[in-house]
C-alpha cells in the first residue's frame, strides 16, 4: 500500500499524476498537504502540521515573492530561518523530538 496524505498514495502527490503545487498563506501554524508547497505571504511561521501522524518528510517549500516570509521556532520547528526567493526549503519531521528540521537557513 504505502503512505497516504488526505487519502492520496505518496506515489500520486507532486507529479504527473497530480502535477498541481499548491499555494499555502503562510500563518504562525501551516497545515501543508502535499509534498511541495509554494510559500505565500510573509507572517512568521511557527508550526507545521504533520499531514498524517506517521508522516516524517520531506516536505519542500519554496517561496517566489517579492516579500518573502521566515520561520521560527516558536512552535515545532527546530531552526529559524528565511525564505529566500526562488529556492527550496525540505523540511524533515523527529518524532522523538516532535519537531521539524529545515534542510538549510538563509
């Protein structure tokens, strides 16, 4: 079978079968739902959701406007940093530790 997220296969998700991204407003918690996400807004990010309790990543965000958002670690999330324009971010999720550790800071 396989992991899902909101009933889809991981297999399905962020290609030719499902080729959408979707856009999430970035808020002090996100509940992201697919593999890749673009990034919209600039409010500080302090929570991310896992899309399923036995979900661990990577997740990737990238952020493409002109005023781009940061992270903190004001909730589940490891390491604040910023979303530079035009470059991917992968988070991975530490069950042991419930949080989330960003692949790089800017």
């Amino acid at each position: 079978m396989g992991t899902t997220i909101l009933g889809k296969q991981m297999s399905e998700l962020g290609n030719v079968v499902d080729p959408t991204i979707a856009a999430i407003a970035s808020a002090a918690t996100i509940n992201p739902t697919d593999i890749i996400h673009r990034i919209t807004g600039n409010v500080t990010i302090g929570t991310i959701t896992q899309p399923n309790p036995y979900f661990n990543g990577p997740i990737i965000f990238y952020n493409t406007d002109a005023a781009v958002g940061v992270w903190d670690t004001s909730g589940n999330i490891a390491l604040g940093g910023t979303f530079t324009r035009f470059k991917n971010f992968s988070f991975i999720f530490d069950p042991v530790t419930s949080k989330w550790y960003p692949s790089a800071i800017s």
